[in-house]
C-alpha cells in the first residue's frame, strides 16, 4: 500500500555558481525547509500550514500550490493534496527558497501517487512555482535541489537537464546579508546583449567548472570561479560584496561570487576545514560594516530532496 | 646524446566544434603534414623544403618560421633549425593548416633541444603562428595539435588549457569544399555583441558537451553540438551548407557544423562506419551541386603530434 503522508527535506541551492548564468546549480546538504505532504479525499491543493516565514497561503499564491496544481493537471487523480511548509531558507535570500518549496511538493506528491512521473517531468512542473516567484520559469534551483549534486541546464527548449559529477570534499559557504534584493529587480539590472568576448570568457569558464568537476580537479574548479557577465552588474546591489569574496579566497577558497540572484555570497572551499575558515573571513567583513547575516557551511549534497 | 634530426606527425585539428567558438579543439588521426625538423649550426630558422601546398617559405613569412623564432627568443641556444614541410592539408581549408605547421615546428625543436619548454609554453610560441596566419593569435587549433584529443581553452588571459577525455568510438568526418574562405575574412563578418539570451544556450551547450564527452554518452555529446552564435552568420559564405550538415544528421551523425572558420564541415560520428556512411551522404550533395571537394574519416586522436 503507498504512504499516504510523506515528510521531506527540501535542500537550498545555490544557482549560476558563477559562469553558469541560467544554467548551474548546486544543492546543499545542511540547510534546507521541511514539508509533509498528505493525500486528501477533496481535489486540489491546500497549504493548510506555513511556518518560519511570511508567505501567503492561498493555493495560487503560493509556488508549492502552483506547482502541485501543475502536476494535477497533467494526472488523471480522484483526490488532492494538502501541504505543510515548515520553512527554514529565507525568502529572497537567493539559495533558491521558492525552488525548495515547488520541487518538494511535487516531488513529494510523485512519491505518494506511485512516481508516475520522471525527474524531468517534475523540474517542469517545479518551474512553474518559479514562474509564480520571479515572474521567469527558470531551472537552475529546481534541477539540484530535485537532482542533488550540481546540475546543468544544458538547455530550455527542450528542456534538458545533465547531472555533473559533485566531488567529494567540495564544501559550500554561503552568507545572507539581510538585505533585500528582488529577483526581479536583480533580474532587470542586466543587459540583454554582451560582448561576444565576455561570451567566449564566460563558455570557456563553464567548460573548465564542468570539466573540474568530472576530473575532481579543486584548482580547475577554482580558476573556473569567474563571472565576466552577470556580477560586475548585479554585484553594485551587494553592500560589501568585493570584501567578501577578497576575504573568502584570501582565506582559502576556491571561489566565490552571487548565490543565484543575491543578496546571498558563496564560496566553495576544498574541505570543510577551509569552509569554515572561509565562513569566518565572509562574516568579519559584515561583522565591520555592521550588516546582520546568517551564515551556512555545507557539504554539497549529492542526493536531493529526500525522505525524512 | 640527442637526436640531431626528427621526423614529426602534424595532426589536421577541428576547431570551435559547433558551441565551442574559440575555446574547443579535437585533434584528427588520418590527416595532417609531416616535418622534418633539423638542428643546424647556423642560427635562426630556415624553411628549405615545402611541398604540397604553394607558401611562402621566408622565415618571417611562414608560420613554423614564426614559432620557431618565437620559441628561440626564450631559449638560449647556440645555434639554430631547419625545417621540411610535406603539407598534406589544404591552406585555408580550416582544419588547422597554419596550427599543425607552427606547433609541429616548435614541438619537435622542444623534443631536439632537451625539452625544456611545457606544452603550454610551446602553445604561446605556436600562436605566434597563428598571429601571422589570420591575425589573431588563437589556440583553439594549436591546444589539440599539442594535446591531443579533445581540448578547451578556458582562459586566454592567462593561457589555460584543459585536455578533455575523448571517447574511445569518436569519429570525425570532414568535408572541404574547393572554395575559398579567408580566416580574417570569415572573423570579420562575426558580431561583436551576443545576445545574453543566446549565450545562455551556448554555455549550456559548451557544458553539455564536457560532460557528455566525459562520461562518453554520445546522445548528450549530439545534442550539444549547436552553434546559435557563429554558425548562422558564417554559413552564409559555405553553398551548401544546411544541405551537408542535414544529410550528415540523417545519415546518423551526432551532430553537425563549420570546421573552425570554414569552409570545411565537420560532423561526429559513433563508430567508423557510421562515420562512414556520414561521409558518403555529406559527398552526394556536393556531387550534385557540383562542387569539388576532399573529405576524410578520422579517429579523434588522443595523442596530438608524434614521431615518425
């Protein structure tokens, strides 16, 4: 008989991973919402509890809602769901919080309806809660957090999605400052047409962060670390964002840039030694000017969303 | 006590490889030059022998006399090289015909003085080479002329180049048209600016194709070898073109393109035979419009320039 609840982990992920605008992501291992997904006799979806944040829970508005909604109309189902949303990622902070939510809704009503649905179906549904949060049906949260590992969105038209080898002592640092910056505004600032120069900077890094990552080469990985496109733009709506990625890789790291639309920095480190280390270079800088943050350290998960 | 005189295979290199503009290269097996390279006690280069093709052979006018400076400036020697070159490549036939001439020039002078340069050093002297050639000094034709296999430049400044595992199964075949495309000319009809939406697609595209060509899935491998950047302007100077390119992909080739800046067309193949019958129905076409042409069928080969 199949589960009739199931309670999942919704990992944070960190997208573009500097070169990899629209296309990379990674998940994280540490830090992450809970959900419980439950089958109810009444159609449709109801979020009928939402804690940790200030999200609305009308099922239309909420991207958990609409993304099961999109599931539902692609199943032929005699019942509903409902969904608790234990959030634990800050909205808008840019580790893909509205990605957590969509993906492990249907990821988890896929588990209890018998997985009639493959991955890549489901990153499709999961995109539309994407759409609903940033106005763009965009893949680059939703494919880790629903692949694990770092993934690629090789391409949108079809989609197509690539799992990229995770290395094993590839560890994350990510810091929030509590700031707010909208992904759409983040999203707007940039220009619609580049140089084909930073083009050619930005595919031959992409080839290097990919082939890093197979090769487990961390030096590789780190020369691969740059942004010639997105970051010199977004990065002026980060207070202190050219400190903290200094401090990072003065403190050993291999990389650093935006979490996905920001306000959040990552960096990657060889180690969760170093990310440490690294964790404590990032929060000084904050600490100086006076800027509140959270701050992660995690593995990068290799697994996804999983069942708790 | 060293060779005083050696005898080199020059590979003929695919370069940009649909989606890698400027930063991807594969090497072939079957087609290239040969050189004789010779120490001398006269210093300096001397060209004094090149059959096959009608070039110049003043030192500062040819392309290995160019590297071989270039490589002698940083080497204090007492002496200096001669050089045969056999062309068994077409100039301007874009599969490398300038690249295999300068880096086969500097690797055998590297292999008779003791090998004191790396390859990445003796990639700088062979883009001297190419600086002459067509006025820009790439290493996209050089780095797997070198190497191997395939290649990425993921930096120009710095230099950083990154050997790509290649499937062991990878065929090219290569079609060149008996027509005339000058590097400078089809470099020249390119747009400096990209649009951010078309980038997207190429890096996801560059990344598709490192990850597929490393853990050899030759589906992935196909679908990344689009070119929505270079390949819809420069086509326009090869008749033909998306007749060859569909009849390849027809035939059973994994994807289709312009062999660096044309008017050669490449396709890849899994297998010799589908390679094969790629070749057969990339002939008919020109067969029918009636335009002369040469073409080959190449293993990728992994180990880049050797010893004869």
């Amino acid at each position: 008989m199949q589960a009739s609840e199931i309670r999942v982990f919704c990992p944070a992920t960190i997208a573009n991973v500097s070169c990899g605008f629209d296309v990379l992501g990674l998940a994280l291992d540490s830090v992450g919402d809970e959900m419980v997904v439950r089958k109810t006799q009444e159609k449709g979806i109801k979020i009928i509890k939402l804690t940790g944040q200030d999200l609305p829970t009308e099922t239309l508005q909420n991207v958990a809602g609409v993304a099961g909604l999109a599931l539902l109309a692609a199943f032929d189902y005699n019942g509903g769901f409902e969904i608790e949303i234990y959030k634990k990622i800050k909205a808008g902070s840019g580790i893909g919080s509205s990605a957590a939510s969509s993906t492990g809704a249907v990821w988890a009503m896929n588990q209890l309806i018998g997985k009639p649905f493959t991955p890549l179906e489901l990153v499709k549904f999961a995109m539309e809660g994407e759409r609903l949060a940033s106005g763009v049906a965009h893949a680059d949260n939703v494919a880790p957090a629903l692949f694990g590992g770092f993934t690629l969105v090789r391409s949108y038209q079809p989609l197509d999605i690539v799992k990229i080898n995770t290395p094993k002592e590839l560890f994350a640092t990510v810091i929030h400052p509590q700031i707010e910056v909208k992904t759409s505004d983040s999203r707007r600032i940039l220009k619609t047409t580049i140089s084909l120069e930073d083009g050619i900077k930005q595919w031959g890094n992409v080839g290097g962060l990919i082939a890093g990552l197979f090769t487990e080469d961390y030096d590789l990985i780190g020369r691969s670390l740059e942004d010639h496109i997105v970051e010199p733009i977004r990065s002026i709506l980060i207070p202190g964002f050219d400190s903290v990625k200094q401090k990072a890789i003065e403190a050993g790291a291999l990389g650093s840039g935006i979490s996905g639309s920001g306000p959040s920095i990552f960096a990657l480190s060889k180690g969760e030694v170093a990310a440490k280390k690294v964790a404590n270079a990032m929060s000084e800088v904050y600490d100086k000017i006076g800027i509140d943050y959270d701050i992660h350290v995690s593995k990068v998960n290799a697994e996804g969303i999983k069942i708790l």
